[in-house]
C-alpha cells in the first residue's frame, strides 16, 4: 500500500492576509501546482483522501478528489502545529490503504524526521509546497520513500 504525503500547493502571502489564517487560500500558482498533482496520482488506486482543515489543504486536493470521485475527509492531526503523536496515529491508522494525506511544513517535517530516525532511508527532506513523498508500506512498517517534486508552473 502507498501513503502519499502532500505538502499544500503554494498560498497567498501570510503576511498580507487579513483574516484567520486557517482560511487563506491558495494562490494562483498553487492552483496551477494543485492541477498538477492530479497529473501525477490520478493514476493510483487512491481511495481515501484527507486533509488538513485549514482551505488552502483543501483546495490542493480537491481537483485530485474531483478527477477520482473521493471525497475529501478534514482531520486535525493533519493541520498546522498538530503534534507528530496525532500525525503518527493518523499514519497508522490508514497505512493500509492507498492514500493521500495533505499537510503543512510542520507536521510534514516531524513525519519526515521520525521516518529518518526509525530506519526509513531519506535522501534528503525536501518538502516545498506542492510536493508529495511517496511512502510504501507493508503490513505496519514503511519499507520505502521517495520525494516527488511539485509540479513545473
């Protein structure tokens, strides 16, 4: 089974951004990136798609969700300063499916730091928005990762 970890497409400036930040969405770039994350798993037996709350997760997995007819589900353990023990159990809980987890640079951070410390062989830990690392799991252990990098815009 394949985990895919999305770090959300490009946003609007956090700076310039009046309101709550849970609702800020994506830019015009992270439309176009979000576009091009269908083109790389609209090919996979994903059937189960969650993300993070906050809009801009959202909006990077929705056209993916659109294409293969899922509905995108919200967890919390996904959304921005979620402690890597909810991350973490998320993981697990869903591991033995094929998925798409969509998340912030934080959470991404911690999962990719625990993977690296628990024997997973990690190039690098590469996250930029748009990106996707791919995680193949068997039974309860993950025995690979790689980096996908996002989409050209």
């Amino acid at each position: 089974m394949t985990v895919y970890l999305v770090r959300h497409a490009r946003a609007g400036s956090r700076g310039r951004w009046k309101g709550d930040d849970a609702l800020r969405p994506l830019s015009k770039v992270g439309r176009v990136q979000a576009d091009g994350i269908v083109d790389e798993l609209v090919k996979e037996p994903i059937d189960l798609i969650l993300s993070s709350p906050y809009v801009r997760c959202v909006e990077t997995v929705a056209p993916l969700a659109r294409r293969l007819q899922v509905d995108v589900e919200t967890a919390d353990a996904l959304a921005e300063g979620a402690r890597l023990s909810q991350a973490l159990r998320l993981f697990e809980k869903v591991q033995d499916r094929d998925v798409v987890l969509c998340t912030h640079g934080d959470v991404m951070q911690d999962v990719l730091d625990h993977f690296g410390r628990h024997g997973v062989k990690l190039r690098d830990h590469r996250m930029e928005k748009g990106s996707i690392w791919v995680f193949e799991t068997e039974g309860d252990k993950v025995r690979r990762a790689r980096y996908v990098p996002p989409p050209k815009t």
